[in-house]
C-alpha cells in the first residue's frame, strides 16, 4: 500500500468512525475500489488507533474523570456498590463497562466469521441499508431529558447489545448507539458522548486482538503508509466529532440515513451487475 492510497483512507476512517455511516463498510469499499491486495487487519487497527487519540484529545476532561473514578473504586472496593449508585464518574464507568460486555463476548465468538464477511461488498451493501433504517427510525423517536448522570445499567447493556452488532461491516457503531441511546431517553448530547466514550474501549480491545498479527509479521504494510494512516484518522476524526455533535444538537441525524441509503443501493448494484 502506497502512502497516498494510506492517506486517503485515514482520512475515510477519520471521517467514518464517528459519523453514523459505518467506518468499517467504507474501509471494506474503498479498499476494493483502490485495489488494496494486502491483508487489512492491521491497518485498519491503527487507522482506529488514530480516531481513538481524536477521542482522547475531545474529551480529555471526561477520561480523567473516567481514570479518577477507577482508581477510586480500586482504593475502596467495599465502597464500590455505594460509588457507583452515587458519584457520577464511577456510575459513568460502571455503565461502560457494561455497555463494552456485549461486542467483547461477539468478538471472542464469532471473529472469524466476521472477519470473513469484509470480503464481501454486497454484504456490506445490505448492512449500509441496515444502518440508514436505524438513522431513520431513531430521528422519529421522541427524544428524552436523561443526561449520562441517569443512565440505568439497562440503559447501558442496550447500548452495548447496539455497538455488538455494529462489528458487522456496514452497521455503523456510532449510529447504532446514538440510537439506542435516543430510544433510552437519553437527550441527543448524552447519546453521542456516550457514544464516543465507548468508542474507547471498543478500539482498545481490536488493538488487543490484532497484536498477534501487529508484531508476527502478518503484514507487509510499511511502516510509513501505517504512520500516514493513523496521522489522517487523527485529524479527520477530531474534525468529525465536532461536526457530528452539532448535527445532533441540531436534530439533523436523519441526514445521515438518506447518505447510507443511497452508497447501500449503489454498492449492491455494482456488486450484482
């Protein structure tokens, strides 16, 4: 993989990752298009290691509350039920961690199986249709007045039975669990924090799951189209959470659902003609 083709997709990845249009699909698609021959694990694990320093970086005041509370249930451990029901930051963490079960146990089971389907663009095609319906869906769904503070622990395991079946190519995460989050009762800036913070240990776990394949010499990607890579997500993703924020805020999530609707129709039109 050239240096140019790395860049342009990172910049995809940057873009996808937190804009509800499946960051997975369009890798899948634009890997195709560009005639990327090479195994695309490993790079697609360090184009999300260049979303999660976007991430980090966005809502840095968030992680440090997130990192105080676990050194805090750590400290107190008989303390933890009664941390949990009353500080916001442990309560907030015990709610990721919920949420994060569900798609580590769709990992752990079906890995090969998933992997499998990213050679398929019809497959993709499918799933992009898929996600639009959700978009469309949640947009119509009265939105509710909870803020993170009140997320429930089923709040939370909802959420994460979302982002589970958002590991398909072409489901998108972030459109998955910001509506699942509206569906909750959660206020539109609540879902996609929510949304973001989980994207953290989701891309932690697939960096944990490909180290086999990072330092085994599975891939024959230079060094320099990976840096390339994580440099262009980096950027582009810092940009997309802003711009999605305030979409959201704006009640313009539907936008989206018309965007995946057509590239899904046009995807499976191309791959069946």
């Amino acid at each position: 993989m050239s240096t140019v083709k790395a860049i342009f997709l990172g910049v995809i990845q940057g873009l996808t990752e937190f804009l509800p249009v499946s960051s997975s699909g369009h890798l899948v698609l634009f890997s195709q298009l560009l005639k990327v021959q090479e195994p695309s694990l490993v790079f697609e694990v360090m184009v999300h290691v260049g979303t999660l320093v976007a991430v980090l970086v966005v809502f840095r005041s968030e992680v440090v509350l997130l990192i105080s509370s676990f050194f805090k249930l750590v400290s107190k451990p008989k303390q933890a039920k009664q941390l949990v029901q009353t500080d916001p930051g442990c309560a907030l963490l015990w709610g990721l961690i919920l949420a994060t079960l569900p798609v580590v146990f769709v990992a752990l089971a079906f890995k090969d199986y998933i992997e499998n389907l990213f050679m398929s663009s019809l497959f993709v095609g499918f799933m992009l249709l898929i996600t639009g319906t959700i978009l469309y869906l949640s947009q119509r769904h009265e939105t509710g007045g909870k803020d993170l503070a009140k997320l429930s622990s089923l709040d939370a395991l909802l959420v994460g039975v979302g982002q589970a079946v958002a590991v398909f190519p072409g489901i998108s995460r972030s459109g998955t669990t910001i509506a699942v989050g509206l569906t909750r009762g959660l206020d539109r800036d609540s879902a996609a924090r929510l949304s973001f913070l989980l994207s953290i240990p989701a891309i932690l776990g697939a960096l944990v799951f490909s180290l086999d394949d990072l330092f085994g010499g599975a891939t024959t990607i230079g060094t320099g189209p990976l840096i390339a890579g994580l440099l262009a997500s980096a950027v582009t993703g810092y940009l997309a959470i802003h711009l999605l924020l305030d979409l959201i805020k704006r009640g313009k999530l539907v936008w989206f659902s018309y965007y995946t609707w057509f590239i899904g129709t046009l995807v499976i039109l191309l791959s069946i003609l």
